[in-house]
C-alpha cells in the first residue's frame, strides 16, 4: 500500500497568467513566492509553494502528494506499473521545477493527474499574506471523477485513503485526521473541481462574503456550513472558472471507532444553513 503523508502543491494552467496572477494576490491573499518563466509560484503557509500557474491550457491540472522517502517512492512506482498504469519518473529539471528531491507522475481512471512526491521544499521564512484573508493551509481538493465508486476503489485499494463519509456517490476520502483531503464529485470530465484553504475563524468567511461581494467576485456557495465536515464555507469563482473554497472548523477524526456515514445528494447535504450551490457538481 502506498502511504500518502500530506498535500504538496496543485499546478493550474491558465490563460491569462496576469489576470490569475492578480486574483491571486488581491483577491484570493496569496503570497507570490517567485515568477519563472510561464509561470508563477503561490503559497499560504509553511510550503515552498501551495499553487504553480502555468500559463497555457487551464484545463491542465496536478495535485502534488507526498510520500516518505525515495524507497517508499520507488515501491509505489512499482505498485502503481504492476497496476497497469502509465507511470514515469520526473526528470531532474522537472523536480527543480516542482521544488521537490524526486517524484512520480501518473493518472487515475478518470483521468486526473497526480505526482508523488519525496521531500518537498519547506519555506524558509513565515507567510506573509497579501490581503488578511485569515488563511492557515492549503488543505483539500475537490477532483471531478467519471465514476465515483470506481475511482474510490482506485484510491482505497492500492493507497491510505479512507472515506469518511458520503454524499451520494461522491465519496470524502482522507489519508490524516482531516476529514477529507480529496473528494470526488461525479462530472463528465477530469479536473480540479474546487481548491479549498482553511481560515482562521468565522469571521475570515464572513469577512471574504462582503470582500468579494463589494470586488464582484462570483460567489457560487454559502456562506454556508457542511453537514459532513462541520465546516463554515465560502465557494467563489476565480479565473479560468476556477472554484476556490474558504472554510473553518473541518471536522477532526480522532476516534477509531468513528464509522463513515452516507448522506444524500441533496442541498440539504451539502449545507445545513440552507445556502443553494451554483456549481454544476453540487447539484442535485
């Protein structure tokens, strides 16, 4: 079994990297680490970086996740190949570029691309954000998946991955006491369906309300509160149709005895506030 121990980054493409790049900064209140190139490094907390725009197809997606070390990271390419998946080895100037010692890429049933990775880079100094949007960690993903139950198979069966618990088909898996770290909304393509970054307290989502209300940012969802994770939410929508997602209060699941629970796939699932969800995977 392959042992995920945390998120390291997403790669966005996107074709305006100006346009995103400014998004980034005054809206969303990320930090700009460094531009090379095409492309532009963000973070919001103790990585390197937590997003890398690249300026070309915004349909190009990666979620970045870490394993331990280079033998763990070899006995996964080897799992992952016996598995009958494509998978490769990053080459030296693509792991400069991603700030990492050594990784592998490969995709899952749907589609969505993945690199694990060995060693990510921490950075050296604290965050300081762009505008106080009180925001913690990059924490989860949404991803698109063609077919919920089997790509929940995929991610189970040969990683440490958990559901903890479902709406519908769409399953919140984890590998940690977070909730969820990924989860898997059914649609009709692969993709990052939404970004997700923890605040601080209540008042960071409330704040952001009236923050991208007043700037015309498209909100999509709430405020609002999950029912399966406990958390308050903020959905709004970014460059490219991009979903990004302020929440506070994720659920932690410290109990070995907790047992995952199905929900239907309803609005009411989705928020117990009562907010209506303008994203076309949300919808019942």
């Amino acid at each position: 079994m392959i042992h995920i121990v945390d998120l390291c980054y997403v790669r966005v493409g996107t074709e305006d990297l100006e346009a995103t790049l400014r998004f980034a900064t005054e809206k969303l209140g990320l930090q700009l680490v460094r531009r090379e190139g095409d492309r532009v490094y963000m973070r919001c907390g103790v990585r390197d970086h937590d997003i890398c725009y690249i300026s070309g197809d915004p349909k190009d997606h990666v979620l970045g996740l870490e394993v331990t070390d280079e033998p763990a990271l070899e006995a996964a390419f080897s799992e992952l190949s016996a598995a009958g998946l494509a998978v490769r080895h990053g080459t030296g100037e693509e792991c400069a570029d991603r700030r990492v010692l050594a990784f592998v890429s490969f995709q899952d049933p749907t589609g969505n691309s993945f690199d694990l990775a060995v060693r990510p880079h921490k950075a050296p100094r604290r965050y300081f954000p762009s505008r106080d949007a009180g925001i913690t960690e990059f924490s989860h993903v949404g991803l698109r998946t063609t077919d919920a139950k089997r790509d929940e198979a995929f991610w189970t069966t040969y990683f440490n991955i958990r559901p903890n618990d479902w709406i519908g088909d769409a399953g919140l898996l984890s590998f940690d006491a977070v909730h969820h770290r990924i989860a898997l909304f059914p649609a009709d393509r692969p993709g990052i369906q939404h970004i997700n970054f923890q605040v601080e307290a209540l008042d960071d989502v409330m704040r952001s309300f009236y923050f991208m209300t007043e700037q015309q940012v498209k909100i999509v969802f709430g405020p609002g509160r999950h029912a399966t994770s406990g958390a308050t939410f903020l959905y709004f929508e970014g460059p490219d149709g991009m979903v990004y997602e302020y929440s506070n209060g994720v659920r932690i699941i410290d109990d070995p005895n907790y047992r995952p629970r199905q929900f239907p796939f309803t609005t009411e699932a989705f928020c117990v506030w009562g907010a209506k969800p303008d994203v076309p995977e949300f919808k019942d």
